[in-house]
C-alpha cells in the first residue's frame, strides 16, 4: 500500500532525528515495497526545531502547516492531503513507564467522545525496541468513511523528548 511507504519513510526520519544526524538535502529516500519500486517521497529537507538543537530530515514534496509551527513543533501535509506528519519536542518531561498508558487511555476517552468518529482500533500501545513509546490506533470518519491510521512515536533525543505523530487516510476498503 502507498501509505504504509511513506509510513517506512517516517520512521527513517525519526531514527535519523534521534541518531543525531539528518538526511539533509541530497539524501536518497527508500524505495518501496519490491525494492526497485519508486521512492515514497523525495528526498529530504534539512530542519530544526528547539533553537537548532533537534534536526531531522523532512519530505520535501511536503507542504508546510503553518498554523502548527512553533519554535517545539511543525507539521506537514502529503501532497494528495491524505498524509500528515507532526514533530514535536516536548518543553521538559521525560517518557517513563506510565507515559503510554497514560496517552492511551486519555486517546480512548477523546475518540469515544469524539462526533462522527468510530474507532476502528483503539489506541494501543505497541511494541519497538527503537522507540520509547510507540502507540497505534485506527478510526473512521463516518460522514465520508475514509479511515485514518495514527502512528505516535516517541523517544529522548539530546536530553529531550521528541514525538512524531504520523496520520494516513485512506478509502474504508483499504482497512
């Protein structure tokens, strides 16, 4: 599936974040499934978030959502806007044992009390030796019936918390 490519091509941005490296302009993105597939993506735009200390390599097919910019966080929307990517560097905090749950349970409280939403897949915390916290969760849109797949993905970089949220819609058979 198309989405879970650019899904692959985001998680290679967060380890590149967290490794303390970038990609930076020339960088090749992955190419899909099959191995000589086309790229998800292009290749990567050098950015930086917390005064420069936090950088990582952003698609750069991507537009920009300003409204979400700040000097902890920024956002990106695929070009068919069926795909968003949030970065955020949390101001202080750590990640620990209860963190997960925590997010978990307060996400199933707001998608129950969310209108027009059903949950296809609660949130749920999953497994992955690269990330701190990782929590996964499905919901459909019932106006339109497109699904959206939310991937949160957390973990320390220089002394901070970095999340990456990833969303991706697709058509309701494509679950």
């Amino acid at each position: 599936m198309k989405q879970s490519l650019w899904l692959v091509g985001v998680c290679g941005l967060f380890l590149a974040c967290g490794a303390g490296t970038t990609a930076g302009a020339g960088a090749k993105a992955r190419p899909g499934a099959g191995g000589g597939s086309a790229p998800a993506t292009q290749p990567g735009v050098k950015e930086t978030l917390a005064d420069g200390t936090i950088e990582f390599a952003r698609p750069s097919d991507w537009e920009e959502a300003k409204k979400n910019r700040s000097p902890l966080r920024a956002a990106w929307v695929s070009p068919d806007h069926k795909g968003m990517i949030l970065v955020e560097v949390w101001p202080e905090g750590d990640i620990t044992e209860t963190t997960a749950q925590k997010t978990v349970s307060k996400l199933r409280v707001d998608r129950r009390k969310q209108a027009g939403v059903k949950v296809v897949m609660e949130a749920t915390v999953e497994k992955d030796p690269r990330f701190a916290m990782r929590i996964h969760e499905k919901y459909q849109h019932t106006g339109d019936g497109t699904v959206d797949d939310v991937l949160r993905l957390g973990r320390k970089v220089g002394g901070r918390v970095v999340m990456v949220t990833v969303w991706s819609k697709s058509p309701d058979d494509a679950r």
